[in-house]
C-alpha cells in the first residue's frame, strides 16, 4: 500500500504521540517503583525501630520489677526484726527507682543494682545486730522480770538473819539453821537433816515470830535470866518422822529441834515450848509435883503409858484427853493441851466448866500464873481465852 506525503506525516505523528505517551507511562511506572520501595524500606526501619524500643522498654522493665522484687525482699525479712525497713520507706524507694529506670541507661541500672545489693547486705548486717540486741534485751527482761519476783540467795539470807536477829533481841529466843546446829546438838537419840532452803527458813521464822508474839512481852527473857535461854534450830527431818523434839541436856540452853516441813508448825513450836517451860517449872517445884498435879485430874486407877482410844476426846465421854498421844506420860499431856490453847481459834465443847480437859488447862494457867513474874491474873492471856472459871 502506497500512502501520500499527508498521509506519510499523519503516521509520523501518531507514532509519535504512541512513543510518548509509551514513555510516559514507563517514567510514571518506575517512579511509583521507586517511591513504594522508599516507603517499604522506611515500613521496615520503622518496624524495626519499634522492636528495639519494645525490647528495650521490657528490659527496663524487667530492670524495675526486679528491682522492686530485691526492696520487697528486703522489707519481707526485715521488717517483722525491729522495723529495720519501714513500709513508707520502701514506697518511696520505688517511686525513685521507676525514675531511675526509665532516664537511665545500662549503667547507671548496673550502679543501681550494685547499690542495691549493698543496701542488701546493709540491711542483714543490721538484721543481725538487732537480733542480737533483741536477744540480749529479752534475757535482760527474763532476769530482772526473775529478780522482781525471786530475791537472790543473798538477798534472802541478809533478811532471814535480819529477822531471827529482831527475834533474838524481842523475845531473848535464838534461831539457827543450816550448819549452824554442828557442835551445838549432838545428842545420838536424833538424827535431823539440815535444812538449806532460804524461802522455807524465812516463813519459820515468820511464824515463829507469830507464836512468840503471843506470850506475854518478858516471858523468855524471864527464863532466860534465872535458868536457861531457848534456841530453836531449823531442819528439814527429825528421823524420818518427828514434827519436833525437845532437848534439855546441854548446860545453858534448851534446844528445840522443829521441821520446817510439818503440816502445824506453830502448833508443835508452842507444844514444845511446853516441854521447856516444864523444864523450867521442874527445876523450880520439881517434875514429881508437876505429874502428880496432873495425875489428879485423870480417871481412878489410870497409869500413862498406854496410847489407846479411851478416855480420848471423840472416843469417850467424858473425855481426859485431847489425843491416844496424850497419855503416853504427862509431858505429853500437857503439851497437847497447851498447844491447843495457844493455837486454837475457836472454842471446843471440851472447854466448859467441869469438863476433864477444861480442868486441866485451868491447873496450867494457873501454874504459869503461879511462878512467872510476868504473867498477870488481871490480864487474859492467849491461852486462857476458852478457859471456863
């Protein structure tokens, strides 16, 4: 096909427009390439900025949740020991720790840690003195709190010798104790055991300040100066049985031996103190006048020596005597009866006027009213209180 010089420009033209717009298409196309490949690049910086800023936000928070673990730890074992961290001052160690966490680098999180755990080794350094404080001051409290309610040895002897000294000076009466009684008792027909208990020694002695109180203000010091003072020793054991014993062999003094353990103390010191004030009538009127004055008041034809139920208050009636005891001879007799009068404190039906046993007391009071000075028939003594006249 043949085509003008027209028709020939008209093609030209066209084809050119047809390149053109080709090569614009291709410019556009890599131009769109180029940018979507820029912006994927920067997707990707972006991605990966954000993975490192994630990872290095959840290091520093790993960083400050370990943190707060080691300050728990240390409040959780310190604090129940005297407060060592208090709870204030652990929230505040967090809040400053936060801060410090999150405008700091690796550094200063390794410098934080470093003087975490020399606050550590701070806090069980003082975790230790306190326990040892607490220790200290709780053995302190035990021995002053034991001191309070337990005098001391030596504290209770200096007030045990306090109080037999006060005895020895009010009523002329001598106490001893422990080895005290070596060399000044040895008669072989008693056998006693030492007592070295100073709680036990102090409420005899304040019972044998009772009794004694309850004679007349010079009795024992009468005795004393015109025959023989009384020394009461303290002891744990008689031969494995006795309450008391009376002993007037040594040349100046009488000895009373008495268990500190008996169930009536007080009764069996005034029963012995009968046996010595008896040891002092006889030596006055004799022990011959002191029997027969009480054979006088026992039934027709009884001897003593048999210690058996009759003629024995709550056995018979009437009765003679207060205990079968009683009428193993008249020592016995009437020193159950004056202890009776002594330590009783309410009256017996046994003492009425005519009754044997009331007839006997009489004979008794009137005898100490008889030969000590002392002793006043204008003053009702203690052991005259149930007497019937």
């Amino acid at each position: 096909m043949k085509f003008n010089k027209k028709e020939k420009i008209f093609l030209v033209l066209i084809s050119f427009l047809i390149i053109v717009i080709i090569g614009k298409c291709t410019i556009l196309n890599k131009s769109d390439e180029k940018h979507n490949s820029y912006s994927i690049k920067n997707d990707k910086k972006d991605l990966k900025n954000t993975s490192n800023s994630n990872s290095s936000n959840e290091k520093k928070y790993d960083t400050e949740d370990n943190k707060k673990e080691e300050i728990t730890d240390i409040q959780d074992n310190n604090t129940n020991e005297n407060d060592i961290v208090s709870v204030n001052d652990v929230n505040n160690k967090d809040d400053k720790q936060n801060n410090i966490v999150k405008n700091s680098d690796k550094k200063e999180n390794k410098n934080s840690n470093g003087k975490i755990d020399d606050n550590k080794k701070n806090v069980d350094s003082n975790k230790e003195t306190n326990d040892n404080n607490k220790n200290t001051n709780s053995g302190k409290e035990n021995n002053n709190q034991n001191n309070e309610n337990i005098p001391s040895q030596s504290s209770q002897e200096i007030t045990n010798n306090q109080l037999r000294n006060e005895i020895k000076n009010k009523y002329g009466v001598s106490v001893g104790y422990k080895d005290e009684i070596d060399g000044n008792y040895v008669n072989s027909y008693a056998t006693p055991t030492k007592q070295y208990d100073d709680a036990k020694i102090y409420q005899s002695l304040v019972s044998i300040n009772n009794a004694l109180n309850k004679y007349p203000s010079s009795f024992f010091y009468e005795i004393k100066n015109k025959w023989k003072q009384l020394t009461i020793y303290l002891v744990e054991n008689i031969n494995n049985y006795a309450a008391g014993l009376t002993d007037n062999k040594n040349y100046n003094t009488v000895i009373i031996l008495i268990n500190t353990d008996g169930l009536l103390f007080e009764s069996t010191l005034h029963h012995e103190i009968m046996h010595y004030i008896d040891c002092y009538l006889a030596n006055i009127v004799g022990a011959t006048e002191l029997e027969n004055s009480m054979n006088q008041l026992n039934p027709d034809g009884f001897a003593y020596g048999n210690q058996d139920n009759e003629y024995v208050y709550y056995f018979s009636n009437p009765a003679y005597f207060l205990s079968s005891y009683s009428k193993s001879n008249y020592k016995e007799d009437r020193a159950v009866i004056f202890a009776d009068m002594m330590f009783r404190s309410l009256k017996k039906d046994y003492y009425t006027n005519g009754n044997p046993i009331n007839e006997k007391a009489k004979l008794i009071s009137k005898q100490l009213d008889s030969y000590f000075d002392c002793v006043s028939s204008s003053v009702t003594e203690t052991w005259e209180r149930f007497i019937e006249w």
